[in-house]
C-alpha cells in the first residue's frame, strides 16, 4: 500500500486523493533497489516524499482549523494547479496548459517574431537508455527486475522491452525477467496477472511497477533552471486569472481561503523545488576527467623529445608490447617485426620514422608519465596537442570544459540529431518532440557561443523537420545580424518513397557568425571543367592609355572602341596557373609560358588569346558536392569534403575547431588533416569503436576522404579521455536515510534547505581534526581521475609542464598533485 493510500484509508476525500497522487508520482513513491545513478536519485526522492507527506498533512490540518469545508476544494485547486506543471518522469515545466489559460505563449518582445517554447527554461538531461536490475516495493508487493539480458546493449539498439514472469520467492518477491521484444511480442499482461491471481495484485499496481522500472532509462528528462520561481511565477498567474473570472464579490472569509491557498501552494513550492535545485546543482557541477590517454605517431615523438628517446626508450617498449602491435596489424594492416619496419628512410640526412600511432593504454604507468613528462620538458604541453577526443554527454562536456577552451574555438560544426517523429535504426535517438528537441539544442548552443572566439563561426545542420526551430533559435542566441548563409545541401543518396509529394533531395546548413563585423572568412574557389574561351571585351573605351593587355610579351588591344573584361593582375595570376594560353589559328599549338615570337611548330604568327573558364567562387549552393559518405556501418557519415568547405572558409591552419555531436567523427579527421587543432565530443560507445580507430587511421595517413587532394601523409598527437556523468554524480553522492528535519529547531522548515548536512562526496576528504588539517584523496571517488587535467578545465587554464608530482600550467601556476588544497577542488565534490 502507497503513503498516500496508507492516509486514505484513514479517512481522505477523492480531490485531496488525486493531489497527494500527483505528488506521489514526482517523488516516486516506492521502495527500490538496484545499481545505478538513477534508482539512488529515485530513493533519495521515494524518501524525501514519505517525510514530506506528514509534514504537508499536519500544515494543511492547522490551517483549515478556521474554514474546514474549504477542504475540498482546497484540494480541487492544488490538483488543477500542480497537474499542469509535473510531468510523468517528475520534471517541473508546462506539461497540460488548456488553450484558454495558455498564458505562457503570450509573449512580448520588442522582436516581430520570437521562439518561445514550454520548455525553454529547462536543462535537457540527455541519457541513454540503459536498464540495471533493481527491486521496487510498491503497494505491498515486492518486485524484483532482472536486467542482465538487456543492460549490456550496444549503444545504439533502441528496441522495446518486455517482462516475463520467472517466479515468486520464499518472501513474496515477484520475479521478472526483462528482455528485447522479438517479432513484435508483447508483455502478457493477462497471463501474469492469471498466475498471481492468489496475490490479489491488479493490473494497475503492476503497469506502475513497469513503469518505475522503465523510469530509470527516461530519455526525455528534464531539470528547471529555477523551479521555485517558475512555479510561484504561474501559481499568481492562475491566481490572478481565477480571480478575475470570478463574477461574485469576494468576502472576508473568502479572502481568507484564497489566502490560505496560496500559503499552502508556496510552502509546497518551497519544498519540492529544493528537490529541482539540488538536481541542477548536481547537473550543473564541473565533471571529474577520468581515464585520460594520449596517441601518437612515432616522428611527434622524435619531433617532441628527440630521436635518442624514441631509439632507446620508446622503441623497445613497442617492440615489446604484443598490444600495440597487434592493433597495428589489426587496424592499419602493418606487420612490425623489428626496428627496421618502423623506420621509413635512412639517408644521411638521418632515419625518417613510420607515422605510426601509439596508445598509452597498452603501456604501463611508468611508460605514459616518462613519455608525458620528456614531452612538457621543452614544450607546453596543451600547445603541442593537436586535439582533445571527449567521451561524454556534450553538455556536460560543454560547461566543463567552458573555462579553459572559453574564446578559443575559432569554428564549430554540428549536425545534431534531427527532429524526427520516428527512432533511427542507427546510433542517435532522435524521437524528439519540437519542445524538447529545441531545448537539448539551445542548452548546447548557449553554451557554444562562449567557446567561440570573436572572429569564429557556427554551422548547424539540420532538415526540414527543423529547419525553421533552428533558423529562429540561432536568431534568438547568436544574434539575426550574425546570420550569414542557410547553404543548401545534398541529402543521403538513398531515399525514402515520397507519397503524394516531391522526393527530398536538400538539406541546410545555417552558417552564423559570433561577431559578423569580426568575422574570419576565405572565400573559396572551385575546378570547372569548362572550354577555352576567346578574351572577353565589351563596349567603350575605358582607359585610353592602357586600353591593352600584355601577354606573354605581346601587346593585344580590344577591337576598336571597346576594352577587354580581364584586368592586367588577373591576367598574370592566370598565367602563373596556365589558365592562359595562344593557340595557333594554322596548326593549333598551344603556348603556355614564356614570350611569344611566332609558333614554333608552323613558324606562323596567326594566334587566338584564349582563357580557361577560371575557378568558380564557391556561393550557398552545395548541392555539386556529397554531404554524406556512404558508410553501412554509420548511415549519417557526413562527407569529409562538406566539412573541408566549413574549416577551410572560416578558420586557418592552427586554429581549433569543434564538434560536439561527434558522431563517427568526421569533423575531427577532416580538421586533423588540414592541420586544424580540434576538440570533439561523443558520447555513444561507438566513441571506441568507430571514432577512436578512425583518428588512428588518420594519424597513420589513411588515404580515405580528402586524404588524396590535400596530400596527406600523416602524423599527430592527440589526448582523449572520459568525462564523470549526471549518472556517475548521483551514484556516488551519499545523502542520509533519515528525517530530513531531524537537525532543525524552526517550524518554517521550508525556508531551510534540506541538504546542506548530506555528505554529497565529501568522502574524498579525511579530515585531521587534531592538526587540522584536510587531506584530499579523489580515489575514494574514481579510479585514474585526471587530477591536471580537471583542473585545468576548473580554473581555465592550459597545461604547460606535467609530472606524476605536479603540474605547471601557462601562467607559471605550480599545484602539487599529492597534496591539494580541499578548496580547490571544493566545486567538484560539494555543491
């Protein structure tokens, strides 16, 4: 029996019932167990609910003392208020607005037009969907999930869920286990409840019990950046509104109960919104770095740390490491059986190494920090990165990493999950409904336009099912005056049948600038395959004096009273591109360069200027380039020569870029090989198996892509490494299992936040009480946390000099890692 049936049973009307269920549902009212982030948050709030009930009860008994038969609809107006604004996985935002008290769309700017949408005030909390056994009590029954078949998934599998009925233990507990639906099997709903017919147990109480269990994996769930606000704002909105639809004259007494009302909403307001609060707290929290690496190729390391390091250190460590070997083979074909396959050349000049690329995960620690450490000696070591790989939700990554990469991103490109109605079968979900998919996207690009430098750009790729969101909201953060190009371009060559339409051929490309005034733009150039062409002139005389052009040593003057329509300087430029040339009109030689005499092939002196069309400036139309590879493995692969057209029009050699909707990581190859310096952010377990080989592949000179037309041979160093999550955070933050006002003396509890005396993770200090003193141990927390790294990401600077003992970082900064200061690292584990 739920708390809420518990109090019924001692006597509760119907509309008090439907409040108090409402409010059970956002807390989750039941007893679970199980493994992972979310089911801690769900007993935190199962917890926090059962206190809260007897406290409202008593709060609300004491107030209805001087008019009791308001009770009912006391009660009829809290359910009618609250149902609007909490969601079924206990998100507070606009969930039922009927049309007529839609005041929320009702929004004056000084815009003509202005994006607003039901959940703009929200954090996009964007989770996967992965299942941990756990057992839920619920109504007297206990449940027991059995996850072992579905929690090892891969990342991309989107198939539903079912529950078979294994057996009920000794104790009463009703076993299920969960598996993938096959050839579209259901549940058996009426065949569970036949066997658990001497239970007594309804379907109701059992689609609950799936439901808590399938909460875990909510995909659409969101935090309110301000939920006590949000709430009280709409609550004097609804108030008002009431009131002013109210026809009868309002008494003493009745002022008195809409008084109370209001008292008892706020002080409900109160206390469920420190709940919101702590979540976004933890939410907003800078992450720990876990598990960092470094890649790379064997000449960087001559280049980094000299040749003698790499001959008698560095050499006989790979020659040693069946790993590193083995995935040399595996991956790029290479078959290493001494140091003679490792060297490309030995001239005088000296050896040229192998663009090999080596992974310090296949060494031990001892290797890594020796390498790391020669590496900082006479280089900063962020400097000499060529990009950071992150594996992590890219919002998290986004605001963790915000103070060290802030104003340094000269471009971004992104092509996020589109807003389709429909589950991909590949590896994004992308069941997103306009509201949410907007504000998973606008969380991201507010935190982007910071990143970016004054003179950077965004590109955002959508299609038509966004088109017009992203248009609108790119406007609203960017600015519509930085707007410079929608840019059409190809979709996938394979397409869907169109019904009574046209077949979708385009998508857009919506190219923004941070500061359009400031802007860093190349135009670009493209081959057309087109005829020599005769010199153009055109009617009148432009300049008397030098009405000529002098090619190849000859004066050519246009026909009388007209001038030619090439100046002199583009003439030389075409030139020096053999874009210019005569052809003899006898025996058709064609001169390219050099003075021209007579034609040296029939000694005649009849010749025809002739122009080769020259490239074309490239404009919005991209529609004669491929926007998509045509990978099996990964449908959405963008093409590596639409990305060359972004790097190489707004960003030069040197300059970072990013991509945080990494995807198969087409952004940071591409950047790689026009030696951009690159960051990108994926969070999906193809991260392993797709992104990081293929960067590999490129360090190691793959010859896919633009490999070929840039002459790309290789070479690079690149760090990457993981990010702790939302998850992560509330499986390791303790709050206590006790009465949450145990500790305090006052009777307005609800002023009083009520987790400001939970441990959160402060486990990761011992505290000296007799010296006073603080030690930090952060392995209490993670195993291999990036100590320098997470700081350098925390206090905004970068890495110049890195040891096991310490590190340096670009201001002359010296921490030392075995001993941190606990205030320090205070945002990472208190909040």
């Amino acid at each position: 029996m739920s708390k809420v049936d518990e109090i019924a049973s001692g006597g509760m009307g119907e509309k008090e019932r439907m409040f108090f269920n409402i409010l059970e549902n956002i807390f989750i009212g039941a007893n679970i167990e199980g493994k992972s982030g979310f089911i801690n948050l769900m007993r935190i709030k199962s917890s926090y609910f059962r206190s809260f009930l007897s406290i409202l009860r008593k709060v609300v008994e004491e107030t209805l003392e001087e008019f009791p038969e308001f009770r009912e609809e006391l009660f009829d107006k809290l359910y009618n208020f609250f149902k609007r604004y909490f969601s079924e996985s206990g998100s507070i935002h606009f969930v039922f607005t009927p049309l007529q008290e839609n005041v929320w769309a009702r929004v004056y700017t000084d815009k003509d037009v202005a994006l607003f949408w039901k959940t703009r005030d929200l954090y996009y909390v964007k989770t996967d969907r992965i299942y941990k056994s756990m057992s839920v009590e619920l109504d007297a029954f206990k449940f027991f999930f059995d996850a072992s078949e579905v929690e090892h998934r891969k990342a991309y599998e989107k198939r539903k869920i079912i529950y078979e009925l294994k057996d009920v233990s000794d104790d009463g507990t009703i076993h299920f286990q969960v598996i993938y639906s096959e050839r579209g099997r259901e549940t058996k709903i009426e065949e569970i409840l036949r066997r658990l017919k001497d239970r007594r147990i309804t379907e109701e109480v059992l689609e609950k019990a799936f439901k808590i269990f399938e909460r875990q994996s909510e995909v659409d769930y969101f935090i309110n950046k301000d939920a006590n606000a949000f709430l009280k704002e709409q609550f004097e909105i609804w108030l008002r509104h009431y009131i002013m639809d109210e026809e009868s004259e309002f008494s003493e007494k009745r002022l008195k109960e809409l008084k109370a009302l209001k008292t008892i909403a706020f002080k409900i307001i109160d206390f469920i919104s420190q709940f919101e609060d702590e979540l976004r707290k933890i939410w907003e929290k800078p992450k720990f770095v876990l598990n960092s690496e470094y890649v790379i190729t064997l000449d960087r390391i001559k280049e980094l740390c000299g040749e003698d390091f790499l001959e008698n250190y560095v050499i006989p460590k790979v020659l040693a490491n069946e790993e590193q070997l083995r995935e040399w083979r595996e991956l790029l074909g290479v078959e290493i059986r001494g140091i003679s396959d490792l060297i490309e050349t030995n001239s005088l000049q000296g050896k040229e190494w192998k663009k090999l690329p080596i992974d310090t995960k296949y060494f031990d620690h001892e290797f890594k920090w020796k390498l790391i450490e020669k590496i900082s000696e006479n280089n900063e070591l962020d400097k000499v990165l060529d990009g950071w790989l992150i594996k992590s939700e890219n919002w998290q990554a986004l605001n963790t990493i915000l103070p060290k990469f802030r104003g340094k991103v000269q471009t971004i490109y992104i092509d996020p999950p589109f807003n389709k109605e429909q589950d991909a079968d590949y590896y994004y979900h992308v069941k997103y409904k306009d509201s949410t998919w907007i504000t998973m996207l606008e969380n991201r690009l507010q935190l982007a336009r910071h990143i970016l430098k004054d003179t950077g750009s965004i590109f955002v790729r959508c299609d038509d099912n966004g088109n017009m969101y992203v248009r609108l909201l790119m406007n609203e953060i960017f600015g519509e005056e930085n707007f410079q190009n929608e840019i059409v371009i190809k979709t996938s060559g394979i397409q869907k049948e169109a019904k009574r339409k046209f077949l979708d051929a385009t998508e857009s490309l919506f190219f923004y600038a941070k500061n359009k005034e400031q802007c860093l733009f190349y135009e670009l150039y493209e081959e057309r395959e087109t005829d020599w062409q005769p010199f153009v002139h055109y009617p009148g005389v432009r300049n008397q004096d030098r009405n000529w052009r002098e090619v190849f040593g000859i004066k050519l003057y246009p026909p009388l009273g007209r001038h030619w329509g090439i100046k002199q300087d583009l003439i030389d430029k075409y030139i020096s591109k053999k874009l210019i040339r005569f052809r003899c009109k006898i025996c058709g030689y064609e001169h390219y360069e050099g003075l021209w005499d007579k034609c040296p092939k029939c000694g005649e002196n009849d010749f025809v200027p002739e122009i080769k069309n020259p490239p074309k400036k490239v404009d919005s139309n991209w529609t004669n380039i491929q926007s998509y590879s045509q990978d099996p493995d990964f449908p959405t692969r963008n093409a590596e020569q639409l990305i060359q057209r972004v790097f190489e029009a707004t960003s030069k050699e040197g300059d970072l870029v990013m991509d945080f909707f990494l995807g198969s990581g087409t952004a940071t190859a591409v950047a790689h090989k026009l030696r951009r310096k690159w960051i990108g952010v994926e969070m999906g377990e193809h991260f392993w198996t797709i992104v990081l080989p293929r960067m590999k592949k490129v360090l190691a000179g793959e010859k896919s892509g633009i490999s070929r037309n840039i002459n790309w041979e290789g070479s690079g160093f690149f760090k990457y490494y993981e990010l702790e999550q939302y998850e992560q955070t509330l499986d390791r933050a303790v709050y206590k299992d006790t009465h949450p006002f145990v500790d305090w003396t006052s009777s307005e509890i609800y002023s009083h936040y009520v987790f400001l005396k939970d441990e959160k993770m402060l486990r990761a200090l011992e505290i000296d009480y007799n010296n006073k003193t603080v030690k930090v141990d952060l392995s209490k927390l993670y195993p291999n946390i990036d100590i320098a790294e997470t700081i350098s990401n925390l206090k905004g600077k970068w890495i110049k000099r890195l040891t096991r003992k310490e590190v340096e970082f670009e201001d002359g900064e010296v921490i030392d890692l075995g001993n941190l200061d606990w205030k320090l690292i205070k945002p990472l584990i208190w909040w």
